[in-house]
C-alpha cells in the first residue's frame, strides 16, 4: 500500500514537471508563423475602379485578415467560389477570436466574394463551369 502511494506521488510530480517544462518552452520559443506559398505573391489589390462600399470593405479585409498572417495570402489564395469564401472567412472568424467581429466577417465575405468575381473571373468562370449543378 505504501509503494502504491509513493509511487503514485513520484508520478504526479513527474507529470507536473513536465507540464511546467512544455509551459516554459512555450513561452520562451513562440511558434513561427507557417509561410505558404501564397505569402509570396502580391500583397495589394487596386480597389481604386471598385465600387465605393467595396473600396471601404477592402480596407476592412486588409486590416483584419493581416493580423494574423500576410495579407498576400488571401489575396492570392485560389478561392474564388461563394462557399469557398464562407468556409474560409468562418474558419478565420473562430482562430482569430474575437478580433474580426460578425459585422466585419460580413463585410470581409462581401468583399472577397466580389473581389473573386472581378479580379479572379477566370478562375471563377472556370470553377463555377465545373461546380456541381443542384438537382
């Protein structure tokens, strides 16, 4: 009964240890940011022939979505369908917290979606041809 103990107490300070350990080389080494192919290309897209509303939109995107990773990555990323871009913008709203609220998601959607319908139209076009029809 006695070994049973001991033993249980050396493993409970053992596991504790450990957790302070990964806890300590957490803080001292952030992780670094992944770099995706993506990041490399251009980072600003001309909005100067964008609708006003979009131009305002635009600047919302930049804004947000650089938080956390280079604006190049949206920019250049190969989504360009409606559903694409909701899943995305969705899946950046729940990692980023509370730093891109319900309204700015909206608006951020809002202006991908258009941005992929002008900016991107061949890649659009060509997904949308080839998007399976509804029944």
């Amino acid at each position: 009964m006695k070994r049973t103990i001991a033993a249980t107490v050396l493993a409970a300070l053992a596991l504790t240890g450990l957790i302070r350990a990964v806890q300590a080389q957490e803080k001292e080494e952030p992780l670094e940011p992944r770099i995706l192919a993506y990041d490399k290309g251009t980072d600003k897209i001309n909005v100067s022939k964008y609708p006003a509303d979009m131009q305002a939109k635009y600047k919302v995107f930049a804004k947000k979505c650089s938080n956390c990773h280079t604006i190049a990555r949206a920019i250049n990323c190969e989504f360009a369908l409606d559903d694409e871009w909701e899943r995305y913008v969705k899946r950046m709203m729940r990692k980023a917290g509370t730093l891109i609220s319900a309204d700015e998601g909206k608006q951020i959607f809002e202006f991908v979606t258009y941005d992929s319908k002008i900016r991107k139209k061949a890649l659009f076009d060509k997904k949308t041809a080839s998007a399976p029809k509804p029944q």
